[in-house]
C-alpha cells in the first residue's frame, strides 16, 4: 500500500487529499495510518518532514464526530508555532467535514478569549501543557470525553520539563483513551512516560525513503557577528535561518544584520503571539530572508525552503541541534547547517554534533556587495475568515480590478481576522494605495504595509 486511495478511509477525505494534491504515502504513513485505524495506540520515531502530523491527523479525522457536546480528542505540543501548525493540517484535510471544530490553547493570549471558544464547543483541542493545565485548574477544560490522545515531539516536551505536567493531564482523562507518542528522537525518559499513558503500544521507526542531505561544517571563530556576514556572504544562501540561544542575543544580532542591509525576521519568546506569526509569515512568503531566533523556531517551524541553518550559539544538547538542523533539507532537498563555534566551546563540537566539519573561516571568499533582500513586501489586510474573505476575493480584486500582473503575486494566508499578502517590492506601494481605495467583496478594509 502506497497511495491515499488504497487506505481504509471514506471516499469523502480521499477526495479532499487528491484536491489538495496528496497521492503517496511517506513510509511513517504507511506503518502509523493503519494501525491508528486500527485503534491502537502506537510509539513513532519520524524525524521532522517526514508527514508524521498527517500520519495522525487523518486517522483522528475519521474518527471524529463533529459537535458533540465535549472534545473528542487532545493533543499536546510544545510550542504554539507546532499548536498552530497542527490545527492548519487538520483543517486543511477535514473540509469534508462540516462544523468540525478546532480549538488551540497556549500561553502569550488571554484565557478569557480561550475559555470562551471552549464554551461555544470543541471537537479537537491542541494545547501546550502548560496552558492545558491552566484551563484544567479552572475547569473551563472538560476533558470526559476524549476518546484520542496524542503527544507530539514528545522528546521536545520532556526536554522542556513537562513529565510532571503531561501526567495531570492524562490523569484528568476520565476515559483511556487510545494513545499515540510521536518523537523524532528517543532519549531515556521517553520508555518512562510511553508506560504511563499508552497500552501494549505498537513501535514504529522509519526513515525517510529518499534521504536527503545536511552538509554540516563548524567554524572556529572569534567575533561572531562578522563571522556571520561572512558566512552569509561566502554561501549567498536564498534563505536562512540563525539560532541564538538567548532572547537578548538574538535582538543584537537582527539588529546588526539589519544595519548592514540585510532583510531580516526575528522570533522569540517574549514576541506577542501576533507579532510571531507575522514573523513566521513573512519569512515563509520571501518578504524577509533572514530569520533570527532561538528554539522556539526549531520546532514547529513549517517551512520547505530553507536552504541554509546557523548555530550563532552551539545548542547545549545534541537533541536541539538535531531539531535545528532539521529545518533545513526538506521536501526533497538538501540544505547546509554551518555552527560557530569559539576556543572556549570548542570541546563541546565533537559531542553535540559529531559529523560536522571543522573548517577555517579564512577559506571562504565572501562577495562584499552580498545583502539578503525579500523580494516581497507584505500586505496586512485587516479582513479575513470572519469576514468571508477567501483567496479568490483577493485575487479577483488584484488582478481584475488593479491589473496586477498574476506574476508579481505571491503566497497568500488568510487567518481568522487578517489577510497576508506577498507583492512583488517594486509595485508594492503602489498596490497598497490602489488596494486603499478599492473594495474586495464590496467592502472596504484597512490595509498596510507590515514593517
């Protein structure tokens, strides 16, 4: 069995999965799909790009009743980015399946708005421990009737301390539901929490049928910040990717390359949830280039065209390098990892990443003149799933009415209140005064420039 159309599902999500363009399985959903299917509850080992979030969230869908009176299933994530990332695959796959409802809680957003969806009904939660736990003490999280529980990037979350806090949420379990642990490691403490929540579990480990490539060097150096102009000037990557280790490091350095005409996007832990989409968005639809972050960004992060990865810091685990350098060599392609590295950490190379090459940064031959700039600029419309706005509106407005040349438009995201979209920089201001004075659907909405 290879393809969507042979698996044991209904004709209706066969048909949302050719729409969207699915046809062969990866080998994680040919050993996982089946036996969810099946109702048992299952140990996969998938590394990040290998279609694991589609391996669960197609067998839950099937599963799933849409407006029943309490959730139906949960699933717990380490980070909002990975929250977020999962209820767009489950909605995109589940438009066969009217009213079903999907409600994501994490921290950085108030309760009160939460526990007011929560109120109104869910189907499928997807929540960060954390915040789980929050709504669970306030009981404005009833949890009696989940019948699926999936932890996803278990390792991340026991890295990130959360044993204790993923036990009082399966102990809030009424029911035992069926069970499925997803990691793309498996350090000690994994066997430890597998044997607390899931029941004679079956094991599945894959590799990625086609492998692709991370070519991994590591350069010794002693002023990090021109290391990293050279660097990005030396490979001339489309796109990067620089983690740091801490929040004010990572504002230095999005600052330095900005100051040296360098188009770049930045993500921490302290950004308000919107401003991290906005982040997020406009590094995936080629407005900013560059983006600047610490680990939030290694999990969670979606994106097939990253062409190069930077360790600014060398990470403390080998288990975060892993996950870092896993945000490049996606979709088929490969991608290059390149970590600094200085005299004083230069014992901890050979044990946090092992294959990398040692290499001198005076072998490389940067091209001064080298800038990474978008070729977009993004477009906020301040208008979007609750206003009926779709990407055919917008389209239709751009081309029909401005005469906007299909070419210089780029990706659009719709959320629920705001609509992105990438044009072309040279006719970006242009576009944004037209669009100021046009209506989409007959109505008109605030739109800007983001920043």
């Amino acid at each position: 069995m290879q393809h969507f159309k042979d698996l044991n599902i209904s004709q209706e999500a066969k048909k949302t999965l050719s729409i969207l363009g699915f046809e062969t399985l990866t080998p994680i959903q040919i050993e996982a799909i089946p036996a969810i299917l099946e109702g048992r509850d299952i140990i996969a080992e998938a590394q990040t790009g290998s279609g694991k979030t589609l391996a669960f969230a197609l067998p839950l869908i099937e599963k799933i009743i849409p407006q029943q009176q309490l959730p139906q299933a949960l699933i717990i994530a380490p980070t909002r980015e990975l929250c977020e990332q999962i209820a767009s695959v489950i909605k995109s796959i589940s438009i066969h399946k009217a009213n079903l409802k999907v409600v994501t809680l994490y921290g950085g957003v108030p309760l009160r708005g939460q526990s007011t969806s929560l109120e109104k009904g869910a189907d499928i939660i997807i929540g960060t421990a954390g915040r789980l736990n929050d709504h669970l003490f306030r009981k404005t999280l009833i949890l009696d009737d989940i019948q699926t529980l999936i932890l996803d990037e278990a390792d991340r979350m026991l890295d990130m301390g959360f044993y204790d806090d993923i036990i009082k949420i399966t102990s809030a379990l009424s029911k035992k539901p069926q069970s499925l642990l997803f990691s793309a490691t498996y350090p000690e403490n994994i066997d430890k929490l597998a044997r607390a929540i899931l029941k004679n579990p079956l094991t599945v480990k894959t590799e990625t049928k086609h492998k692709v490539k991370v070519d991994e060097f590591a350069y010794e150096v002693k002023n990090k910040d021109e290391a990293i102009l050279t660097i990005l000037r030396s490979y001339k990557p489309s796109s990067a990717v620089i983690f740091c280790n801490t929040k004010l490091q990572t504002d230095e350095l999005s600052n330095f390359l900005l100051d040296n005409d360098f188009d770049v996007a930045t993500l921490h832990g302290d950004f308000e949830q919107r401003d991290r989409n906005e982040s997020l968005l406009q590094f995936s639809n080629g407005s900013l280039p560059v983006l600047v972050a610490t680990d939030v960004a290694s999990r969670g992060l979606d994106i097939d065209d990253i062409e190069m990865i930077i360790n600014y810091d060398i990470p403390h685990k080998s288990e975060t390098y892993t996950h870092r350098i896993g945000r490049t060599a996606r979709a088929g392609k490969d991608g290059i990892a390149v970590s600094l590295f200085t005299a004083r950490s230069k014992d901890s190379v050979e044990e946090i990443m092992p294959g990398a090459s040692i290499c001198s940064l005076g072998s490389l031959k940067p091209d001064k003149n080298f800038a990474m700039q978008g070729d977009f600029k993004t477009l906020h419309i301040d208008g979007g799933k609750r206003d009926k706005l779709r990407k055919g509106d917008i389209l239709g407005t751009l081309c029909k009415e401005l005469e906007i040349n299909p070419n210089d438009i780029g990706q659009i995201d719709i959320t629920d209140k705001a609509s992105y979209v990438a044009i072309r920089k040279h006719i970006a201001k242009n576009t944004l005064k037209a669009l100021q004075k046009t209506t989409i659907k007959k109505r008109k909405f605030r739109v800007w420039i983001l920043d």
